[in-house]
C-alpha cells in the first residue's frame, strides 16, 4: 500500500479494495494483486465488507460491488441539487445535438460526472455517472481550471483526441451568481460525428445548456 490518504489505514485499504472492484467481479488472489493487500488483509476487508453490503460475491464465488452501493449512490446524487436541475437541459441538449452529453463537478485535481445522458448512435461516448477524470485533459478539466479564460474569447472550449483518441468534445461553464464556474456542460462524440471542429458544430448549444442549467438551478 502506499502512504495513508486519510489517516486511518484500514479505511484507505478498504477504499483501494472497492476501487479494484470497479473495473468488474475478483478473486480473491486478484483483489491482493490490484489492491496491493496481503491476502489475510484483503480476505478480511473483502468479508467485513461484505457484511455491510458493500461487497457481494457472484454465482462463480468472484467478489463484485455490493447492492448497497446503488442505494449510496443515488443518495449522493439526491445531495447534489445541480444534477437534478441540469436534467431538462441535459436531455434538450442531447436531443439537439445526437451526442453524449455530461455534467461535470471539480473534486480537488479531478472532475467527477454528476450527471449523463447516452446519444442513442450505436457508437457512441460513455461516460458513467461518478466517473473521476483528470482535469488537465479534455474540454470539461480545461472549463473547469479556467486555463483558457484569458487566452479564448469563445464561450466554450473543445478538444480533439485528448482524452481519449477518436473522441471530441465542447464544454461550457456553468456560473453561479457571482460569476464563479461551478460546473462544465459536455457534448461527446466520435470525430467521424462531432468532426476535428466540435465547436463549431455544437458550441452554440453548449453554451444555450449552461446557460439554462443556471437558470434552471437559480444560481
């Protein structure tokens, strides 16, 4: 394990323990490899969470999520006003557009989505719901640090393969009434849709989303 996060060590093992079970189910022997844990450590958490219902085992004995989770999550959710404001906006957006849409929050040095809707291609950008990404890439991190504010005169920023290859997007910020970016409003899509100029394609109606999304949320 690496040096404690928090203070209280079995609660970063716990952590570390359900983050390697977010790409999907484990043994036992998996979760001491991607953890980091020795065994006795790992088989312990693993059991003591699973008594709390945060960790559950498949029909094939692997260890996956637990249910409670869900019910965490959608708590979370109901804590954040701005997702269940954004909801209108967000599906207007989506249905203009054809694209992917997200609403991103910073969390320190990354941005969290608090809120998505799938474009209904076939192909198509997804992004789930809680996903944690990097602020220094991609158009949403780069809204949400402000880097291009004195540099950009558009209302909205893009990018083009940075985050991920083939893939192109255009944030805008969301402002409260103090002028502060509380939030960034994404459309996402593969380039063969969204082109190598996402902005001027679909800037216009990011900019129409974040601004409804203010309004919306009274900020």
């Amino acid at each position: 394990m690496e040096p404690s996060v928090s203070g209280v060590g079995v609660l970063d093992k716990a952590v570390a323990l359900l983050g390697a079970l977010e790409a999907g189910s484990a043994t036992l022997n998996e979760l001491v490899a991607e953890a980091n844990l020795s065994r006795a450590t790992a088989h312990r958490l693993a059991v003591a969470l699973e008594a709390h219902g945060l960790v559950r085992r498949d029909e094939d004995g692997r260890f996956v999520l637990g249910l409670r989770l869900i019910q965490l999550g959608r708590a979370a959710a109901d804590a954040m006003p701005l997702a269940t404001a954004a909801q209108g906006a967000l599906a207007a957006l989506r249905d203009a557009t054809g694209e992917s849409v997200q609403l991103y929050v910073r969390d320190d040095d990354r941005r969290v989505c608090i809120a998505a809707l799938e474009s209904p291609h076939g192909l198509r950008t997804i992004v789930p719901m809680g996903a944690s990404l990097p602020l220094a890439v991609g158009s949403a991190g780069r809204v949400l640090l402000g880097t291009e504010s004195a540099q950009n005169r558009r209302p909205w920023v893009e990018s083009v393969g940075e985050r991920e290859a083939g893939v192109a997007s255009v944030s805008a910020p969301v402002r409260d009434s103090t002028g502060e970016v509380v939030a960034a409003v994404s459309v996402s899509g593969p380039i063969e849709r969204t082109t190598r100029q996402p902005g001027s394609k679909y800037g216009a109606a990011v900019v129409a989303a974040a601004s409804r999304i203010e309004s919306d949320a009274a900020l």
